[in-house]
C-alpha cells in the first residue's frame, strides 16, 4: 500500500488522545484579498481541500476570522461529511473590520457567540481543537481561557489551544485548563518563538507554527537555501518546510495555498531527508 505524502511527514498527538499528520494545511489563503471575502475561484479553494486530504493531510487549521466565515464554510462545502481521522482547528478572538484590519475581542460572551458559530459553520458537534486566536489585553486571561474551558465541559470543544502568546502566558493559561496546542509565528528566517517552542515540546504541546514558508533573504542567489535546494532537486519552500519538521517532534506547519499546484508542492516536502549538515547550514543561515 503506497504511504501518502502526509503519513511521510510522521505523527503527533494532539492533547494525548487526537492523533494528527504533522504537515497539515492553513486555509486562511483561502479567502479573497486581505483575507476578506469570497477567493476568485471558489471552485479550486473545493479542490484545494479534497486534493489535501487525498495526500494525507488530516490536521486542517482555519478560523472563524478567515473571510469572515468563508474559509469554514469552504471547509464544510469540500470535506463534509469529514472522515473519522480528520481533524478541523478552528479559532476565535479576533474581529474584522475590513480587508487586512484585525482587531481583538476576548469578551466570554463573545468567544462563546463564535464557538456556537464555528460548530454550525463547519457542521460538526464538537470542534477538535478551539484555539483563543489573540490574547484581548482588556480581559483578564483566565476569563477568556475560561471560557473556551466551560465550552470543553459543555462537550462542544475536544481542545483548547492559543496563538501568539509568550511562555508565561501558556503558563498562566494552563492554571484554567489543559492547553493542547499554541499557534505563533515561526519560520527559518524568523525563529522569535523558539524558547516558546522548546517549551512546548518538553511539556508535549503541539507548536503549529503560522507563515511557515517565509524566508526572506535566504533564498537568494548564492545562499545556504539555494544550494541545498539545487543539490536535492527541491524548491526553497520546501526545504523551509522539511526543516520545521526536523527542527521538533513537536511541530506541525500548515502551510496554505490557494492553488493544487502549490499544494502539491508543499506537499513534497514531507519525503525529503535532510541530512545533520544541511539541516545545521540552513540553520545557520540565519
């Protein structure tokens, strides 16, 4: 039986008990410009989708911010009825007031009102993993994680994740409740979030790591980048991303596209080896 180039990528276990494929797929590019509205071609967002699965991803991550609404429903639209393995990320937290405009709301009341909203969209009883998408700076954290909490009681929510958030606030955080996942922004040209990331995994939480595939300078003619990719045959986005994967067993990119073609070259990523000195040059190539 030939292997998926998501089962390639290897696994991880999401809150002790939801396996996922660790190459997973983001749908926020899903959208129309400035992650707002519909995208161009509804038709290839639908194709987009089915074709990930059939490569073997079964770890999507959307929001509930992503159009407003149109990425969820896309997923709904191309995957509905999901298969058993499948499992849909979602997020709240953050409001829109226009193209590219992003705003925090952590109100209960209102993380409450989205999670209700996400569970008719996507059409399930019970999303996977909920993740607080900003930290509000005008509510106390332990309200708006505990919320997501009374949520996964009620049994509409499996787990509870966060993004864009330092140690100590996954700290604070998991004094109210089990934190399975945290979302920040990492990649091999900006690599901010690595004390973040190195306490996820000794604490066995999963790092999803959000603009995976940036790499700024480092592609240019010349670079580390550039002459690894040209010895293996690969393109720079997917040494980017086959060095996330090796980086930690706690990591699971996600990167998005709104094209198959770009799918499946990220896609790619998951059957390429690096060795010990190509994966040290690329790091340090930074």
């Amino acid at each position: 039986m030939t292997t998926t180039l998501g089962e390639q990528s290897g696994t991880f276990t999401i809150g002790g008990d939801l396996e996922v494929r660790r190459l997973g797929y983001g749908s926020m590019q899903l959208t129309g410009p400035g992650v707002w509205g519909d995208p161009k071609d509804p038709d290839e967002a639908v194709r987009v989708l089915r074709r990930a699965v059939e490569l073997g991803v079964n770890f999507i991550d959307t929001a509930d911010s992503y159009g407003p609404v149109v990425a969820e429903q896309l997923i709904r639209k191309a995957l509905h009825p999901y298969a058993d393995d499948l499992v849909v990320a979602t997020k709240a937290g953050l409001t829109r007031q226009g193209p590219d405009v992003w705003t925090p709301v952590g109100r209960p009341a209102y993380l409450r009102q989205q999670a209700e909203l996400s569970l008719r969209n996507l059409g399930v009883e019970r999303i996977d993993l909920m993740q607080l998408h900003r930290v509000d700076p005008d509510v106390p954290l332990e309200d708006q994680v505990g919320e997501l909490k009374k949520l996964q009681e009620e049994g509409k929510v499996r787990h509870i994740g966060l993004s864009e958030v330092s140690v100590e606030q996954v700290e604070q955080a998991r004094k109210v409740a089990d934190i399975a996942t945290v979302q920040n922004l990492y990649n091999l040209a900006n690599r901010s979030a690595e004390e973040l990331l190195d306490h996820c995994a000794t604490e066995g939480i999963g790092f999803i790591p959000w603009f995976p595939l940036a790499t700024g300078q480092l592609s240019g003619p010349g670079s580390p980048l550039t002459a690894i990719a040209e010895e293996k045959g690969a393109s720079a986005s997917q040494l980017a991303l086959a060095w996330l994967l090796r980086r930690s067993p706690a990591m699971l990119p996600i990167p998005g596209t709104s094209s198959v073609a770009h799918l499946e070259d990220n896609m790619a990523a998951a059957s390429i080896e690096l060795t010990d000195e190509e994966f040290a040059a690329l790091e340090a190539a930074v």
